[in-house]
C-alpha cells in the first residue's frame, strides 16, 4: 500500500463533495508529508549543530561567551543538541505545515487559486520568521544584558546550557507569534467574526492583552517588554486596516450558506409532503 494512499495529495475544490473517509484519507497524506518534513529538516539541523548552537550563543554578552555555557551531567549536552535541533527543524518545516493546514481547510470556506495559497502562506510565514529575527537580533541581546548583569558583582553568575537555550527558544517563538496578530485579525475580520470597528473602539483592551503577553514572556525585564510591545502596537493597527481592506460578512450569511440551508429546507419539505 503506498504511504500516500491511491490518490495524488491534492487540494479539494470548494464545488468537490468528498465522503468522510476521502477527507480522512486527504488529512492522513497531508499529515504524512508534514511528519516527513520535519523528519528532514531535523537531519538537516543535526547535520549543521555545531553551526547552530555557536549561532544560537551570540546574544549572550562577550565574558559568557568567553567562558562557555555549563552542563550539569554526562546527558545534558546531548539532549540539549537534540532539543536545539528539533525547535530549529520546527522553523523550517512551518512554511510546509502552514500550506498543509490551508489547504485542507480554506476549500471548505472558499475557493482559491494555488498562487494565492501560496502567496498567504509566504506571508503568514515571512512575518513569523520576521517577528523570530525580531527576537533574536533585537529583545534577547538586551534581556540578556539586563538579566546576567543584575545584581552587579553580588552574585557568581554562570549559565546553563539547557535553560539557555530554553530561554532563547521560548522567547524567539513567542516572538514570532505574536507577529501573527496581524494575520489572526484579518482572518476573523474575514469570516465576519469580528469587523475593524470592533478592533478600532477595543484598542486600549488591546494594548493591556499585548502588555501582558510581553510581560509572561521570558525576560520580563521592562526593556524586552517594551520591546516586544513596540512593533506589536504598530502590527495592531496593519491588521486594522488590513481587517477594513479585506473584511467579509459573517459566514452564516454568505452565499453558499444561505444555499445549504434552502437545500436542508426544500429536503424537509420534501419528506412532510411524500405519502
């Protein structure tokens, strides 16, 4: 039996009716492709470990780079290598995933070409990627500083590799999605959840949510918080006007909804009328 099933993966047009198992065995491919995505950009990550964990240390101030990152038993350093590489395999596979999601899901909402897909998804994974750079270059250099060198000459301060590295990766992907704030306002906006009007009269309910996701963040410290909350204010207001731009009244009362219903209906008249 091919690991694919019968059928070429495929994107199912909105017009297509596919049975319950036609959509489990489409779920099942997608999944497929997905797992082996990620299996590869794993071993592509292990190859180049050495690479990523020296590139994963610049954020850290000179005189602990100097003095190298401690482990605490003979496991650590690999399980740590392991954990490094899976978080930077899941970077690489999103773009994969995000196509995979969109296309099972979106046909069932409505029908767009493969380009558009395509073009949202570059889109979608550009300002994640974005919002991890962001992370990277920008708010952990400065958390870092902050946090190792408080408390001055009080305290013998050295860093430990594991919680290091689960500090930098929590932070940068926490990062990365809060960039997504504009995407998850205009796609709610898009299926008529929620309008631009609501976003504009809720913005200072905004402000406080985005205050408080920077601050459970890693760092906490007041300038990552500031930091964080800077670029996400501004993102707030592209998905505003993005939300405007690209709003669309509430799914219910659309079109192909609208049919469904009479269909149910005209089916229900039909059986009350049959002898």
């Amino acid at each position: 039996m091919p690991i694919l099933g019968d059928r070429r993966l495929r994107r199912a047009g909105r017009e297509e009716r596919l049975s319950v198992v036609d959509h489990l065995d489409e779920l099942r491919n997608r999944l497929i492709v997905s797992g082996i995505t990620l299996v590869v950009a794993f071993a592509l990550c292990y190859a180049f470990h050495e690479q990523l964990i020296n590139l994963l240390e610049q954020p850290l101030p000179q005189k602990f780079q100097d003095s190298g990152l401690i482990t605490l038993s003979p496991t650590e350093p690999f399980f740590v290598t392991l954990k490094v590489c899976f978080w930077a395999a899941i970077l690489l596979s999103l773009p994969v995933w995000l196509y995979q999601v969109y296309a099972f899901v979106i046909p069932a909402v409505q029908d767009q070409s493969r380009r558009r897909m395509l073009l949202i998804v570059a889109g979608v994974s550009s300002l994640f990627l974005a919002g991890v750079a962001f992370g990277f270059f920008v708010v952990l250099p400065v958390a870092l500083t902050f946090l190792l060198d408080f408390g001055g000459d009080a305290f013998q301060t050295q860093v430990r590799a594991g919680e290091y590295f689960s500090f930098a990766t929590t932070l940068m992907l926490g990062s990365g999605i809060m960039f997504e704030v504009p995407v998850a306002m205009v796609a709610l906006a898009r299926i008529g959840v929620t309008t631009a009007d609501f976003y504009v009269r809720q913005w200072r309910i905004a402000i406080v949510v985005i205050a408080a996701i920077a601050a459970v963040l890693p760092g906490g410290d007041p300038f990552s918080m500031l930091l964080l909350m800077i670029p996400q204010i501004g993102l707030y207001a592209v998905g505003v006007l993005l939300a405007k731009r690209f709003g669309g009244p509430p799914l219910w009362a659309r079109e192909a909804w609208a049919s469904a219903e009479d269909d149910v209906e005209d089916t229900a008249l039909g059986s009350g009328t049959s002898p």
